[in-house]
C-alpha cells in the first residue's frame, strides 16, 4: 500500500469537503472498502484501487481549476433585467426574445436572485398546460397543493400573487402548450395583479401574433417587447476581459466570430481556453489556444 497515495487521498478530501461515501462512488468502489484502504486493512487489489484513486484525484483538481465565468453586467443583461423590472414595477406583461444562448436565462436568473421574495422563476418544460403550470406557480410560492382542486388552486395563486406584489417569469415559454400560454395571462395579470414576463425563441412572437392562435387579449396586454439579437461585440469584451483584464481585441473579436454571436458558446470557449491553458502551463491567452478551445466546442453554422 502506498502511502503516499493514501495521503493524496486524505489531503482531497479534506481540501474540497468531499465526503468518504461521495469519493468511493465517483471512484468506482464501495465505502467500505475505501475505508478499509485509509485504515491500512484492505486486502483486496491494492494496486488497482490505487490507480483508480489517482485517476480521481486527477479529476477533482482539474474540475476545481475550472472556475466558471461569472455573470457579468453586460449591455445586454442590463436591457433584460430593465425589461423584467419595468413588468414587475407597472404590473404589466413583458415580451423578451432572442435566439438559442443569447443571455435570456441568465438575465432572468440573475433577476430572480436579486428579488428573491417576489420573483416567481419557472423554467418551462415542453407540453406544460394549464394544470401544470398553476401547480408550479403555486409550490414556487410555497403553497399546498395537496388537495386543493384546479379552481381553487387558481383563486389561491392568484390573491397570493395579488398580495405580495410579484412577478412571474416563464422562461423558454414558447414550451407552453396554447392553452397554457393565454392562461398565464389570466392567472398572473388579470387575476393575480402581478407582472407576467415570457421569455423564449423569436417564434413565441409569432405564436402570438397568429391569428389562427387566438392569442388577441395576450398580445393586446404585452406592455414591454424586447427582441434582441445576441451577444454584441462590446458585451463580448466585457465578458473576456472580466477573465483576463489584458486580453487583446484580436483574441476577443476571434472568440466572438466563432461564436457567432451565441453568448453561451462563448463562454464555454473561453472555459475551454483556460483548460488548455492549465494544461499546457500558459499564462496568457492567444489566437492559437483560442482555435484549440473552439475546437472542444460545437461551432453554430447559422445565424
């Protein structure tokens, strides 16, 4: 038994409060025999539990160099969460669009955690109707939903959100089935007094401008319309630059052009930049490790 290993082992642990029971599992191994290895009384295959140990080792010190990029208060976040406060003040419904990785969810969160006693945040799933999204609204508050029937869970939900002066974001609500779409309307604005904010694709506005949708009293009550078009060149350097103060435009405008404008892709190059930085013990950013990172990446071919 090495115990040079076994102290690796121990110094992991301790350094990232990682519990005994989580490590076996992601080792690969029972917690019994784990701590049978750190009390010296394994007698199984030492040699191939050690390696597994190191491996994982190996793994944890990498996934903790990773550090994520932070929420940064770009141009575009600013215009988003503006839009969600102008809904939430005015008790009005606000409309917010944009294409796949364009920043609408983290504006939205970024919004909820800054307000998070009268905020309601559902992240949409697909096919929610009517019934579904009552009851999330409801155990989002807090509510009992136990036995309570469809109505009144509706009058509940609504003089909840009346009295606390809330406002409810669905986001990825072009998910919402017809239904579920104009009720939200019902529920949080008319009934509940409270502002409605949908976010989702360009296609949710034109789900509710089509007439053949009868979706007239939703989009007659739309107070704030916020179609945007992904990540800007200026937000992209606020961004790079909140990870490294000294990177260059060059590098900058590079990430940007192959992320196409897609907010999220760029983050995760810039995530996989500092992977291939950390791996190759580089200490500033290049074109060169920038294609090696977009290269972990898949690329947009539209937009």
């Amino acid at each position: 038994m090495n115990q040079q290993i076994k102290g690796r082992l121990d110094e992991t642990l301790e350094k990232y409060g990682i519990s005994q029971n989580r490590a076996a599992r992601d080792i690969g191994y029972s917690s019994p025999v784990l701590s049978d290895y750190r009390n010296n009384k394994y007698s199984g295959d030492v040699e191939s539990l050690e390696e597994a140990i190191i491996k994982w080792i190996g793994r944890t010190e990498q996934a903790h160099a990773r550090k994520k990029v932070q929420v940064v208060e770009t141009e575009q976040l600013r215009r988003i969460v503006n839009a969600i406060a102008m809904a939430h003040a005015e008790g009005d419904i606000a409309l917010i669009v944009d294409d796949a990785g364009g920043g609408k969810t983290t504006a939205a969160r970024y919004y909820a955690e800054e307000n998070p006693r009268t905020t309601v945040y559902i992240d949409v799933v697909k096919g929610m109707n009517a019934r579904s999204l009552v009851l999330a609204v409801a155990e989002n508050m807090g509510l009992d939903t136990a036995r309570a029937g469809q109505q009144a869970l509706v009058r509940n939900v609504s003089a909840s959100l009346a009295d606390r002066n809330m406002v409810v974001i669905l986001d990825e609500a072009d998910y919402l089935k017809a239904d579920a779409l104009e009720f939200s309307r019902r529920l949080v604005n008319d009934l509940g007094k409270s502002g409605l904010v949908l976010i989702g694709l360009p296609r949710l506005t034109g789900t509710i401008q089509n007439l053949r949708n009868d979706h007239r009293q939703l989009e007659s009550r739309i107070g704030v319309y916020l179609p945007l078009s992904g990540l800007t060149e200026k937000d992209a350097g606020k961004i790079a630059r909140s990870v490294w103060p000294d990177v260059s435009g060059e590098v900058v405008d590079a990430m940007h052009r192959i992320s196409r404008t897609d907010a999220r892709q760029f983050v995760k190059i810039i995530e996989r930049a500092r992977n291939v930085m950390a791996l190759n013990k580089l200490q500033a950013v290049d074109l060169d490790v920038v294609e090696k990172a977009a290269a972990l990446v898949i690329r947009r071919k539209w937009r």
